[in-house]
C-alpha cells in the first residue's frame, strides 16, 4: 500500500531537483530518472517560448483592425521563422559539441566549444538585422501580403528583425546549457524573456498608464526587449557564475578546429531547419492566394497552437539529443538509445491527449482568439486535420532530434528535404490549386508529409549508424 505513496514523493522529489538545476551525471544511474530531470525544465522551456506567439496573436486579435493585424503577426512570424532556424541550427551544433565533451567530463572544451558558437552567432544575427530591417516590406509583398496589411505591418516587421541577435542568442545559449544539462537555466532564460513579454505586451499594444499606445508595433517592442532580456540574464549566468559552462573572456580567441566542427554540424541543421520554415512559409502563401484574409488570419491562429503543443513534445526530443551527446561521449551507445526509446514512448502519450483535444475541442481553441465567425471557421478546419497527425510528430521529433544530437545532423536534413519539399508543397499546391480545395489542401498536407517524415526517421535511427559519428 506505501508503494505508491513512495513512487508520487520521489516524483516530486526528482520534479523539484530538476527545476533547481542541480548538476547531475546522466551518463549513470537510472535512464527514466535522466529523462525526468532533462525534460521537465525543457518542456517547461518551450513551452514558454510559445506563449511569445500566442500572446501577441491574443493581443492584435482585439484591435480595430484584427484581420490585417493578425495577417502581419502571421506573415512576418512566418518568414522569421528563417531567423529561427539560424538559431536553432547553430543551437543544434552547440549542443552536440557541447553534451559530448561534457559526456567525455572535459569541461573546459566544453566551455570554449560554447564561446566559438556565441562567437559566430553574433556575426550571423547582426548580417540578418541588417538585411530585415532594410527589405522588410519587400518581404511581406513576396510572401503574397495585401496592400493594407503592407503599410501597417511593416515596422512591425522592422522591429522584428532588428531584434534578430536576441532571437538567435536566446536559442543558442540555451543550447548550450541543454548540451551541459543544465536544462534548468535555459529554462529560466526563457521564463524570464516570456513574463517580460507578456507584462508589457498589453501595455505598449493600448498604451496603458505611463506607456505609449503603440498599437500593432507594441506587440513587437514588447517581444524584441522580453527576449533581450532573457539574453543578458544567459550571459550573466555564463560569465559570473560556476556552472558546468563558465566561459572566460580568453575563450573567444578564434579556434578554427571548433569553429570547423560546429558548422560541420551546425551548417546541414541549419538547412534541415530551413528547409522545414521554407515548407512553411509556401504554405503560409498557398493560404494567403487560394484564400481570403479571414483564411490566412484564421490558419494562423491555428498554427499559434500547433505550435504552443507541439513545443512541450520538441522539450521532450531536445532531452533525447542531450542524452545522446553525453553519452556517446561516455562511450555508451546502448544507454543512448534506450533514452530516445523510452522519451519516444513519453512523447506518444502526450500527443496522443493533444490530438483528442484538438479533434473535440478545435473551435472552443479558436474561440479564444476571435469571434469572427469566418476566421473560426478557417482556424477550428486547420486545427482540426492538423491535429490528426500530432502522434507522427512526436515520432519524428524525438527520432530527429536524437540523430542531431549524436552529430548526424545530414540524416535528418535529407528527409526534411524529401518529406516537405518533395511531398508536403506539392500535395498541398495539388489538392488546394488544381482540385481546387483552396485552403483546406494546404492543411492535408500538413500531417500527410510528417507521417512519413515519422516512418523515415524510425527507419534510419534504427540502422544505429548515428552511433559511430565523430564530433
């Protein structure tokens, strides 16, 4: 009878070592322990990074003009998701590099390997800003934006993409940290960057108080100061603190052998990441030009929560790359792959509950952010059929983010390029264009390719060539 009791308080024990970001061996000791301590901080790390969408889609949602603002956040998040990727895919590098020196216990490679990725970050966020900033409403004309949504979105795209060196950083420190398992403070970098956001979101968005009524804009002032700040709280802990990665100013001496190594890694992630947002973005338009604004504001606001559930999933997948790294760098491979099975287990639990959410209670979701009976219409449709394939994605998820952790980064990024550029923008152009779907195609699409990308990547993490890669 005490059993059980017994079990719920070394749940609880464990829950409340993993948010306190004690230091712990993930090369030993009970695997299901390992993946606990990982996953919680990240889920809950994530899963605060989507509420950056969520919240701004919320907030434009209530203003005069929702369908040409809810088009701009959708657009302009759209096409800096690319920016994302940069982040993510030198984040994946980081990690790698990062978890299989820590893995091997050489703690100050680690750390240098940690100041060569912040090096060659900053240089690529500050080539970005400059280029965004500049072609900003170029960018929304191309991606099949209308006039109105043009002139109002623009500096809002503006401030977006001059805030590009935060983005990328706040991806790739917590990069780092994840590599180090030191889950627990990306997952405060990211608590903090959302709070911030979401406190000053409504205040700069209809200028409460001291704050000026900055409309649509305030949105991404909001965003762009939320994220500088999780940044500044990263490098504080890096620099001025004892943690497993303690970077010193001698570190970003260029080190070519790193350097070479991280985008040996980094350089195909950032491709497979891209070609995943280059997918989406094509959808993004097929929506925009086989449908009315009400479609496109509609398919965003279901994205925005598509992507708020699918982040916890991508928390659990990010647990599996950090036990890879770290021990594949403690030479056991076996221990390696029994933690993507078991987290690839956890995952299908929890998609599986998303998807009866998703299927039962689409338009109660939706409702949430309008009451355009049109725009809930579209939105409550695309989350509906995109939901019937969230148990893939956690499949692929977990499966690709284990093949990135142990290195094997060009894996994953020739099935991306298979399972969305040579199966998902010809499905969804096919079925929305020529059998004249319109908007409806695009959202079949979407869980038809990551079914396969699923089956893929089982396919090739099952071959175990992933275990013999050197980094």
């Amino acid at each position: 009878m005490s059993s059980n009791p017994n079990k719920i308080t070394k749940l609880f024990r464990l829950i409340k070592q993993s948010l306190k970001g004690e230091e712990h061996d993930y090369t030993q000791g009970n695997v299901k322990t390992a993946i606990l301590l990982l996953s919680v901080p990240m889920i809950l790390e994530l899963s605060l990074e989507s509420v950056f969408a969520v919240v701004d889609i919320y907030f434009v949602g209530h203003l005069p003009n929702a369908d040409v603002a809810v088009a701009t956040v959708g657009l302009t998040e759209a096409v800096i998701s690319l920016v994302y990727t940069l982040g993510i895919g030198l984040s994946v590098g980081a990690t790698a590099i990062v978890a299989r020196r820590v893995g091997e216990k050489d703690f100050t490679e680690a750390s240098k390997s940690g100041a060569q990725a912040i090096t060659v970050s900053l240089i690529v966020a500050i080539l970005v800003a400059i280029l965004g900033v500049t072609f900003a409403s170029d960018i929304l004309a191309i991606m099949g934006a209308q006039p109105e949504v043009i002139k109002e979105g623009t500096t809002f795209a503006q401030v977006i993409f001059a805030s590009s060196p935060a983005i990328i950083l706040l991806f790739l420190i917590n990069g780092i940290f994840r590599g180090a398992g030191d889950a627990a403070m990306a997952m405060r970098s990211l608590w903090l960057a959302s709070i911030i956001n979401i406190i000053l979101c409504p205040l700069l968005i209809y200028g409460y108080g001291p704050f000026p009524e900055l409309g649509l804009v305030g949105a991404a002032v909001a965003t762009a100061i939320g994220r500088s700040t999780g940044v500044i709280y990263q490098c504080y802990h890096l620099f001025a603190k004892s943690r497993t990665i303690k970077i010193y100013k001698t570190y970003f001496k260029p080190n070519f052998e790193i350097i070479k190594s991280l985008l040996s890694i980094s350089t195909p992630a950032m491709l497979q990441f891209f070609i995943q947002s280059g997918s989406w973005i094509v959808l993004t338009y097929i929506v925009s030009v086989t449908g009315s604004t009400d479609a496109s504001a509609g398919y965003q606001i279901a994205i925005r929560n598509v992507v708020f559930f699918i982040l916890p999933a991508w928390g659990l997948s990010n647990a599996a790359a950090t036990l890879v790294g770290q021990n594949l760098g403690a030479k056991q491979p076996e221990r390696a792959q029994q933690s993507v099975l078991l987290t690839t287990k956890y995952n299908i639990i929890f998609m599986s509950l998303v998807t009866l959410l998703f299927v039962c209670f689409s338009e109660l979701i939706i409702s949430f952010y309008t009451e355009d009976k049109v725009i809930l219409a579209y939105g409550s449709q695309a989350l509906r059929i995109i939901g019937l394939g969230y148990v893939f994605y956690g499949i692929g998820m977990v499966m690709i983010q284990a093949l990135n952790g142990a290195g094997d980064t060009k894996t994953p990024t020739w099935i991306n390029i298979v399972c969305f550029w040579m199966i998902q923008i010809p499905l969804a152009w096919f079925l929305a264009v020529y059998l004249d779907l319109g908007p409806l195609g695009a959202f079949i699409a979407i869980p038809s390719a990551e079914t396969v990308l699923a089956l893929l990547a089982f396919y090739y993490f099952k071959k175990g060539k992933w275990k013999i890669v050197q980094v």
